[in-house]
C-alpha cells in the first residue's frame, strides 16, 4: 500500500481480542485508548468458529445462495443450484410511483 | 447443551459441504410436495412483507398502494394457511433447515 | 442485479484512497472508484458455497479491515456487473458516505443468546379486516422487540454505537450485533461479561470483528 499508515500497536500484555465465553475485567484501570484507526490484530481464520463467519458474512433473506438435493425414498435424484441474489425492486427499477 | 450439540452437528455437515436434503417421504408424497411448494410460496410472501413494510417505514407507498399490497399479503397468508390445513400442515412446519445456514425462516 | 458470468465479485465498499490493485490472500483484488465511494472487486466466477470459501471471504475482509481506515464488507455472494454496480452504488451514496461515518473507529462484537422460547410474535395473529391493517399488524409485530434483547440494550447501551438483531433464524437462539467504538471496548468486555447472570442463560460474547451487520443492503 503506498499510502502512509498511522498504525498504532496493542499494548503488551492486552489479552488476545476473541473470546468465547464473556470475560471477566482483566485490569482495573485502562490505558489511553489508541488512535481511533482501526486497530485489527490478524486473527487465526481456522480458529473463528464457523458460526461466525456464516452469521457474518450470509444474510439468508437477501443473497441465497445454496445447494439442495432432492430425494426420493432417500435415493437422491436431482440437484437444485438456489442461487439467487434478491434485489429491492424499487432500488432497481425507476420509481413508477412518482407520477 | 442441546442446541450447542444440534448447532455443532449442523456445522460440521457444511464442513463437509454435502447440501441438505429433501426427502420426499414415499408413503406421503403429495404431503412432501405441497409442504415443499408452501415452503417456498411462504419464504417468497415473508420477503415481498418485510419488503412493503421497509416502503412503509420509508414513506413510499401511497394509501392505496398500501391497502393493495396488505390485501394481497393478506389472501396469500390465508391461502398458504388453508392449503397447508387440508394437508395437516401446520404454519410452523413451513420452514426450509437449511443447515449450518440457519433456517430458511 | 444479475449475475453475469463473467462478473464482478463485490468484497466490499471503502473511501476512495486506496490502490488500483490489492493483493490479499493471494487474491488479486481491484479498486474500482465510484464517485467518493471505493468498490473493493475481483474480476471472478462466483466460489461455490464451501467452508473453505466462506472462511478465505471473511479472511480476506478482515485483512482489508486492518489496511484500511474504513471498510462496508458485501455479503457472501455478492455477484453484479460494473453498470449495474454504479447504478447500485449511486443510489445509495448517502447512505453509503452516512455508514462511513458511522463505523469508523467500530467494531462488532457479536452476543448470543441461546435457550430462547417460543416468543409471542409467533403466535397466530389477530383477524385484520383490511389490507392496511394487516400491513400495520405486520410492521408492529416485525419491530417487536424481546425482553432479552431489551435486557441486552439496556446493559451495553454506554459502549454500544448501534445494534441489529437477527431473531428466529436459529432454533432457540437470539443473536444481537453491536457496533462498539474501539475506545470503548474494554468497557465493553467488563459489561458483557455480566450478561449471562443477567439473563440467565447461556450467552456468548464473540469479536471483535469488522462490522459485517452494519453495512447497508445495497440489494
């Protein structure tokens, strides 16, 4: 990136940022807070659970995109590709109400 | 606890990316297909509601657009209702798991 | 939006100071400018909806969270075209430039709520005898909120920007998205911390992530 970056760095000593259960207060009083820059530790990928990464990145009314086989007394017979993306219609068509 | 376990079944069956199934069940097929078809005909109304209550809340529907659209929502809930009832399908069988991804609706 | 087989695959929008070209996890990812707003794109077939994907997305969002001051992430998925990309990305520029402003510096943490019965929007709703009254029983219902979540608000509301809540999409599970300012965060995990006696039930606390739920649908 050619853009010059005003990173700040965690403080020593901060405990790692994800947790799975709530935590209890780790330290009485906190240090100055950082630069408001987003400050992101690189996570582990394979360690965030899976939960999280569908809750995050798929919302099921909106971009569908999904797999299912169709069986028939358990013998699975056709494969059904559910890809659809479900747009608004009125954030894509011209306004027909303004008349 | 039960829905960590159920949650955690489900999870690991995308892991191993095997889609779900429908199954129609062989002794009850016209139940299967129907309860299929409301499915889908239930998940689409759910969608065009949410939607025509977003325009509510944004002011873009006119009065009569909105009694249009609630009536029209309105016969489509009943007809998926009536349709479901004379295959003893409740509203809340109406749904699509689809996994690890969460219920449909 | 179509998808268009030789698409565009949108990762996320950002603030227009960024290079044409970024290489994240190996992926070769293209800026393309819209007016004040920055479309973060690959030239690619749509991935198939495997694990591997989904977690190489969210990867790749969370790598570009940390390059760059400001950052929407798209949902998985996100196919278009480049026209109907700027029609989209014009449309909603205000609200775009207005959720820049309003995650900068934020975080999402995310709480679940686990053990939740059945609520009473889900039960059968009263007769409505005309279509507006139906539509207004609806939008009633759809902004009911559960007594958890209202415990939840009321708990984190000093270190909490905004919330969304995603309800009924898990058997027995309700999930709450926090958008936390990162000076706020500690705060935050001393607070979160009491929930589960509060409610008690089983609660998790998971983050901090990029605020994925705080992005506006463009679709």
């Amino acid at each position: 990136m050619k853009r010059s970056r005003r990173h700040s760095t965690v403080p020593p000593g901060r405990p790692p940022k994800r947790r799975s259960s709530p935590r209890p207060p780790s330290r009485v009083s906190t240090p100055p807070p950082p630069p408001a820059r987003l400050v992101a530790r690189i996570i582990d990928e394979s360690d965030s659970s899976l939960l999280d990464v569908l809750d995050n990145l798929l919302n099921r009314g909106v971009v569908l995109n999904a797999d299912l086989i169709l069986a028939l007394a358990d013998v699975d017979l056709v494969y059904v590709r559910l890809s659809a993306i479900l747009c608004a219609a009125d954030r894509l068509l011209p306004d027909e109400t303004s008349e | 606890m039960r829905e960590l376990e159920a949650m955690r079944e489900q999870l690991e069956g995308l892991a191993k990316a095997s889609p779900p199934r429908w199954n129609a069940d062989p002794e009850d097929v016209r139940r299967s297909v129907v309860k299929l078809v409301l499915t889908l005909v239930e998940f689409i109304r759910q969608l065009l509601e949410r939607q025509a209550i977003r325009r509510m809340d944004a002011g873009t529907l006119t009065r009569e657009q909105t009694e249009a659209v609630g009536l029209a929502l309105m016969r489509l809930e009943e007809t998926v209702r009536d349709l479901g009832a004379q295959f003893e399908i409740a509203p809340e069988d109406l749904t699509l798991d689809l996994g690890p991804v969460g219920r449909l609706m | 939006m179509k998808p268009a087989s030789e698409g565009i695959y949108l990762y996320a929008l950002a603030e227009p100071d960024l290079p044409r070209h970024l290489t994240v996890l190996g992926r070769r990812l293209r800026n393309l400018p819209i007016g004040n707003v920055a479309a973060v794109i690959e030239r690619r077939a749509p991935p198939d909806f495997t694990t591997e994907a989904v977690r190489q997305q969210h990867a790749i969002i969370t790598r570009l969270t940390a390059r760059l001051p400001v950052l929407l992430p798209a949902r998985f998925g996100s196919v278009t075209d480049e026209p109907a990309l700027r029609t989209l990305v014009s449309r909603h520029r205000a609200e775009i430039l207005a959720a820049f402003e309003q995650v900068r510096g934020c975080v999402q943490m995310t709480v679940r709520i686990f053990g939740m019965c059945d609520d009473v929007a889900d039960e059968p709703r009263s007769g409505a005898r005309t279509g507006t009254e139906f539509l207004e029983q609806a939008r009633q219902r759809s902004k009911h909120v559960r007594p958890e979540a209202g415990i939840v608000r009321a708990a984190m509301s000093a270190c909490v920007k905004a919330e969304r809540i995603a309800a009924g999409e898990r058997q027995g599970l309700l999930t709450v998205f926090h958008l936390v300012p990162l000076e706020r965060l500690d705060l935050y995990r001393q607070r979160a911390s009491g929930l589960h006696s509060m409610l008690s039930r089983h609660v998790t606390v998971t983050g901090p992530w990029p605020v994925f739920a705080f992005a506006p649908e463009l679709f």
